[in-house]
C-alpha cells in the first residue's frame, strides 16, 4: 500500500492548496489517506519501534561499507556513499537498465539502478548473510560494467 507525506514551505503549499482539487495535493492514492494504508503505514511504525532498528541500521551500514568498498577502485566508479541504510555505488555514466537489471536477477537479487546510481536500501531485518549476498552480487556486475 502506497502511503507518502510531503513538506513544503509556504509558496509551494499555497500552489497546491489552490488548485482544482481544494486544498488537496491529488496524486492518486499516495497522497489520499487511504484508511488501510494508514492502518499498515501505524503497525509497521509500531514494528520498528518495538525493535533494535537503530542497531539493525548500524550493523547494514557498516556491512556495506565494508563490503562495497571494491567498487571504489573501479575506473569507471566515481564514488560509493554509505549513509545509514543505503549503500550508493556511482558510475561516470548512466548504465544500460534492461542489462544490468538482468544481470542482478541472474544473481538472485533485485537492484534497480537509477541512472548512474547502483543503489540499495536493505530492509532493516536482513541478516549478514542475505546482505553479503546481495553486495557481492553488486561488485561482480558493476565490476563487469564498461562505460559504453
């Protein structure tokens, strides 16, 4: 369920306050306080709030640092940020989508790259094990990666 809340200043709320919708930003279901969405959107807080997440998200950021730390001596990487999280891992060109996308499949992981950006943000439950997996997958196929 698409659930998404948005901060503005005042000039883009007054944009969107005025528009045909009265008050509304109207982006489909996303922004429209579905009830069910709502409803999981408070039990998944109440999850993550009844567990270690802050010690989840210590030992995923050091686990990827570690481990995507390779990519930084590709020629064709410009830089691999580590924040929390989300580990980035970014080209000097935009990669081929249907390609590289493949390529993690075959892998057994699911990335989708964003331009130049190889970038993932784990859930806060995975292990040591299924992380390692999915980094390595990372530094083999952007290993593979040429700049066209």
């Amino acid at each position: 369920m698409s659930l998404a809340a948005t901060l503005t200043n005042n000039k883009v709320s007054d944009g969107i306050s005025s528009g045909e919708a009265g008050g509304a930003f109207m982006h489909g279901p996303t922004f429209m306080g579905n009830p069910l969405a709502c409803s999981i959107a408070q039990s998944s807080i109440e999850l993550l709030l009844e567990s270690p997440w802050q010690s989840h998200i210590k030992r995923i950021e050091c686990q990827l640092r570690e481990d995507l730390a390779p990519c930084a001596e590709f020629d064709h990487v410009v830089e691999v940020r580590i924040l929390g999280g989300i580990g980035v891992v970014e080209l000097t060109q935009a990669v081929n989508l249907p390609v590289i996308q493949r390529q993690f499949v075959d892998q057994g992981v699911w990335v989708r790259p964003f331009g130049k950006l190889v970038y993932v943000m784990p859930p806060y439950i995975i292990d040591e094990q299924d992380l390692a997996r999915l980094t390595s997958a990372i530094v083999k196929i952007v290993s593979k990666h040429k700049n066209p």
